[in-house]
C-alpha cells in the first residue's frame, strides 16, 4: 500500500473539497492516504509527517497565477528532497490560471522533488467586490452542477497518480503570457482590496467568528470593535463566512444581492475543517 499525504491551503473551501474528493478517490487505488490544512501544522509536524512517504499532493487556489501567501510560505520552509520523492501539484481556478500550477511545481523541482502531476480545476468563483467584478459566486444548484462536472476530473487526477501518469498543465507561450501578466500585479491588488477592509458596526454581532477563522490573524478585536492589520491574504474567509455580512470590501459590498457572498462547495462545508 502506498503513503501518500496531501497538503492543501482553501481559503473559502474549493480547493479543500478537491482535496478531500482526491484521497478519496486514491484510496480506491490502494492508496493510503492523509490529507491537512496547512493552517494547522508545525514544521515538525510536517518533517515527521514525510517520513516513509511514497508521494506528496500540494494543492491551493489560485491568487493571479501563482499561490496564496500562505502556501509560498510553507513552500519556502518545506523539507529538501532526497531526489527521490515524488510530488503532485494542483490549483483550483474560477477563470483563467495561466501557468499557476507548473510555476510552483517548480519551486519544488528547486527542492529536489520529481514533478509528476501539475493540474488546474475549476471551481465556483468567490472574487466578486465591487474593485474586482468577476462574476457572482452561486450557492445554490449551479455550484452543485460544477462540483459534478469537477469530480471526474479529479477522479483522473487520482488515476495519474496512481499510475504514474506524468500531466503537466499550462506549459504553453499563452499560459506562460497571461501568468507573467497576472503575477506582476498580484501583490499590489490583494495589498488594496485589504485595505479597503472595514466593518459595518449595525450589522455587526461580535461573535468572533471572523476573528477566529482568519488565517493570518488579521483581525483584532478590542473595546468592543474589530480592526484590520496589513496582513490580508484576500482569502476571503472573514467575507465569505461572517453570519451577518459585517464584513466590507469596498462600500458597494454592503449589497448582499449585487455581491453575495460565496459559501464554500457543497451543504456539507463547514469553514471549521479549514482550521482544526
């Protein structure tokens, strides 16, 4: 029986349900199989975790061709190779990813793991504010259509896997042109729309939930108020999940119905599984 262990960064739940469906389906395949949140390891976690493992699965979405701040930072501190183990990189998308999946899959090449699998899936969008209109995440039967539609995908992700299929997604001149595009502006937008953060104190409960979820602890609560520090990674979270829309990016956002927010993939998400 093959180990094989997945870690995956989800910011609002897309790419946590890749995950999931994914050891599922590699444990058809005789596949031994555990999957973490990053959020909730150590890097000693991570180095006893890799021992004995035949393969690794890295999956994140994707922030404008490349990964989430999160993930590059697990990325840079993650254990060198011994030039034998072998790795699979995927990334969820809700438009266009460019060449997301083969850039980062070769930041772990630089570490000495044997690429076998670069892959991208679509995913229900969750980046619709009113700086950034994408079109509206859907939480009702459409995001169900798209998960059917997704799930064979991952299914033959997981028969790569298991068969040893070499697939590398985006390594063409147009996938290479729109990533490069979208990487050179990244980090500016995501450092405007969290600056635009703020809180509508009517609707506001201060139940913590938004406080207790983030992922980079940017969010502080003291004299009965919420505040933002520079930290926002746009994940999206405390916008996706707060229970009363409190949370604004950009004045227009306090429109549910123009901007609704996205929920995460399937009645059976709950954010907590992203956390614990």
């Amino acid at each position: 029986m093959k180990k094989t262990v997945i870690y995956f960064f989800s910011g609002t739940g897309n790419t946590w349900w890749v995950a999931t469906r994914l050891g599922e389906k590699l444990h058809q395949y005789n596949h031994q199989v555990t999957c973490h949140s990053i959020e909730t390891l150590m890097n000693e976690d991570v180095i006893a975790q890799l021992s004995g493992v035949d393969h690794i699965v890295l999956g994140f979405p994707v922030y404008g061709s490349t990964a989430p701040r999160p993930m590059i930072d697990f990325i840079q501190t993650f254990p060198v190779s011994n030039g034998r183990q072998t790795m699979s990189i995927f990334a969820t998308q809700a438009l266009a990813s460019g060449d997301t999946a083969l850039i980062i899959s070769r930041l772990l090449e630089q570490k000495g793991y044997l690429i076998q699998q670069a892959r991208h899936f679509r995913m229900m969008n969750n980046l619709h504010l009113p700086r950034f209109k994408f079109y509206p995440p859907k939480n009702d039967q459409r995001s169900d259509q798209l998960l059917a539609k997704t799930l064979p995908r991952v299914a033959g992700f997981a028969q790569e896997i298991a068969t040893g299929k070499k697939h590398i997604t985006g390594n063409n001149p147009l996938s290479h042109f729109l990533g490069g595009l979208q990487r050179r502006h990244i980090d500016t937008m995501i450092d405007k729309a969290g600056a635009e953060l703020r809180v509508d104190a009517k609707r506001c409960i201060l139940c913590g939930k938004c406080q207790r979820i983030c992922p980079t602890g940017n969010i502080l609560h003291s004299q009965d108020q919420l505040t933002f520090a520079n930290k926002c990674v746009l994940c999206l979270r405390c916008y996706s999940q707060c229970p009363t829309a409190a949370i604004l990016l950009g004045e227009g956002s306090a429109d549910v119905h123009k901007y609704p927010r996205y929920k995460g993939p399937g009645k059976e998400f709950n954010v907590d599984v992203l956390i614990k």
